[in-house]
C-alpha cells in the first residue's frame, strides 16, 4: 500500500481523492492555454458523481468530494458500514435539507426525542452518516480515532470542488467557418451555469472543437467580452418571462456565433 507520506507524490491531505476533471472534457484538451476551467457546476454535473468510489454531494451552493467517506474500507464496524453506505446511497444529490437554515458553519438539523426524554438529538431520517456518534453506548461503533479530523466532514474546507451554480442556462453556438457547408455547421447546445465567463464556458466547448481559442465569439453582430458573463453581455436570460407567457422557452435559446482567427492554437 502506498503510504500517505512519500514526498514523490504529495497526495491530499487524509487521503482525500483528487478532484477529478469535469466529464465532458478530455484530459489532453485540458493544456490549452488561455482558458479558464470553470468552478460551477451544474446539478447534473454533481449528479455524474454517484458512485462509492466518485461521489460528491451538493450542500447550499456547494459541491464537496466525499469520495473517501463513501467508498469501502476493511476493519470499520458494521455501523460506520451503514453510515458510508447512507452517504453513498445520495451521492450525486442535494443534502442542504440535512442542515439548519442560514448556518455556517453547518449544522445538522436537530430534534427533541420524546422516547429519550425530550433530549435533543441529529435528525437523521435518511439514516447514520460519518462523523455522528449514536445517541446511546453501543458495542458495534467505535469512535474516529483522536486527530483523524478535527472538524465534521460538512464542514472541512479542502472537500469544497466548487459551487453549484444557481442557474442552469442553454445556449446554441455555431462554428461560421462551416458556413457555406451547412451540412457540417450543425450547431452545439450547451447547458452553462449563468455565473460563468465566456472563458469557462469556451472551455466547455473546447468538446466539441479543440481549437476553440481561435475563435471570436459574438452574439448579433457585437464581439464578447471574454472575461464577463452572458448576462454582463447584454444576453438577457429570459426564460422566466417566456414561461410567464406560456411561451416555449426552448424556442428562444440565445444563438453565440464563433470566427476564425487563422492562428491555430495548440491542442
């Protein structure tokens, strides 16, 4: 087994897996230079991640790697099983409705247990996690040894990847290179979080073309400032006001335009 300490490798700290690249992104593409990798993520980005050995959980706008809590492990007791198995069982998901409202750091939600004299206990309803002492001695748990961590994993900032974007945006982009062959120039959706730069979200074209930094982007004619978002460049996101009207909002997506430099980057 390779150890924890060997100065070759530096892993992270408690053996906290490393933060994988986003999905859609092969990892030769990610040398490009000149583009920003984006740190939003949107819910079905988090929702890839749902595996014991690749789990991640989104908490408030928060998305964190837990991977180390989820997958398997030889000679824990059968409750610390149960509590991983919990944690596996929503990766990929959600969990803000396990913590007090408007709390940091987190807080598990607590309740009063009437069969235990009206003590105030976690609020487990989804079942044990890591890290939650049973209310009552038991013989099949046995505590996290002494400076293993020092504060609840909800609540270690080196589990933090990213933020969970509070708005999901769709965009057309077509490559005007092709556009005497429209056979080739079909157009690329893409699903963006509305908090990213036009960099971030060049990157995540760079799927679809790998030299993708060659290119101007505009929309109706302007050029697009690289370093703003869509909304900072006058692209409006108009979707809930479509829907007030009962108007398809898929009928609207807003249509980016890229053109060749002629200064091929390297990929």
């Amino acid at each position: 087994m390779q150890s924890n300490n060997g100065p070759e490798s530096d892993p992270p700290e408690e053996g906290l897996p490393l933060v994988p690249q986003h999905d859609f992104i092969p990892s030769y593409l990610s040398k490009v230079t000149g583009i920003q990798r984006s740190h939003y993520y949107t819910k079905d980005e988090v929702a890839r991640h749902r595996t014991t050995v690749d789990a991640w959980l989104s908490v408030q706008d928060r998305v964190l790697n837990v991977s180390d809590l989820t997958a398997r492990s030889h000679g824990i007791t059968p409750a610390e099983r149960r509590a991983r198995a919990t944690l596996a069982r929503y990766a990929g998901t959600n969990v803000t409705h396990w913590f007090k409202a408007n709390r940091f750091p987190l807080e598990l939600r607590e309740f009063s247990n009437w069969k235990h004299n009206g003590m105030q206990e976690y609020f487990l309803p989804q079942g044990p996690i890591p890290d939650v002492l049973p209310f009552a001695p038991v013989t099949n748990y046995s505590v996290p040894r002494p400076g293993r961590r020092k504060t609840f994993w909800w609540n270690e900032a080196r589990r933090e990847i990213g933020k969970l974007t509070k708005k999901t945006r769709k965009i057309w982009v077509v490559n005007m290179l092709f556009a005497s062959e429209p056979h080739n120039a079909a157009p690329q959706q893409l699903k963006v979080c509305s908090e990213e730069t036009l960099k971030e979200i060049l990157y995540r074209y760079l799927h679809y073309n790998r030299h993708a930094g060659s290119y101007t982007w505009k929309y109706e004619g302007r050029v697009l400032d690289m370093d703003k978002t869509l909304e900072d460049n006058g692209i409006d996101d108009d979707e809930e006001e479509l829907k007030a009207l009962d108007i398809n909002a898929d009928e609207y997506i807003p249509v980016l335009h890229v053109y060749f430099n002629d200064d091929l980057t390297s990929a």
